[in-house]
C-alpha cells in the first residue's frame, strides 16, 4: 500500500464525466453507435493517454516515451471494447425503458 494519490481519482472520475457529459449536450434520447465512440474515445484519449502518463511523470519520474507507447496501445483496444459494451447495455436499457 502507497500514499494516497488523489490524481488517480480525479482521472477515474473524469473517464465517466466527460463521454457523458459529451452525449447529455446532443439531447436525444437514443445514442449512435459513431456518437457513443467518439464521446468514449474523447474521453479516453484525455485520461489514459494524456492525464494518467504524465501523473505518472510528475509523481514517480517514468519517462514519458517509455509509458506512453503501452497506453495508446490499450486505448486503441479498449475504446472499441468500450463501445460494443456500453452500446450492448444502452440497447437493452432502451428496450427495458423505452424513451418518451
């Protein structure tokens, strides 16, 4: 166990915050498929590909070119991941509780 390091926290809270926050603003009740990729993907991209390496720069000194490779590589196979889940579970949320 380390310190507490609320970087860490503020980085997993944005991962929810900003794709949501990206799809309240389009106003419709259902979601494409290219809109839920793009929200997921903007917001990935800003936490795990930029926010997360350079905490981990500023905190404990890895190099950046070193880190960041392994980071775009899982990013480029979990926002599709990502989507098929999310999407997966927004269809069915949609057929349980249809929209007005």
């Amino acid at each position: 166990m380390g310190t507490y390091m609320p970087h860490f926290t503020l980085t997993s809270t944005l991962t929810g915050i900003i794709p949501a926050t990206i799809l309240s603003l389009k106003g419709r009740d259902e979601i494409k498929a290219i809109e839920l990729g793009m929200a997921i993907a903007i917001g990935q991209i800003i936490t795990s590909i930029l926010l997360t390496p350079y905490f981990l720069y500023t905190l404990f000194g890895l190099p950046l070119k070193v880190i960041m490779p392994g980071f775009i590589l899982g990013e480029v196979i979990n926002i599709p991941l990502y989507t098929l889940m999310i999407g997966l579970f927004l269809k069915r949320y949609y057929s349980v509780f249809p929209s007005k």
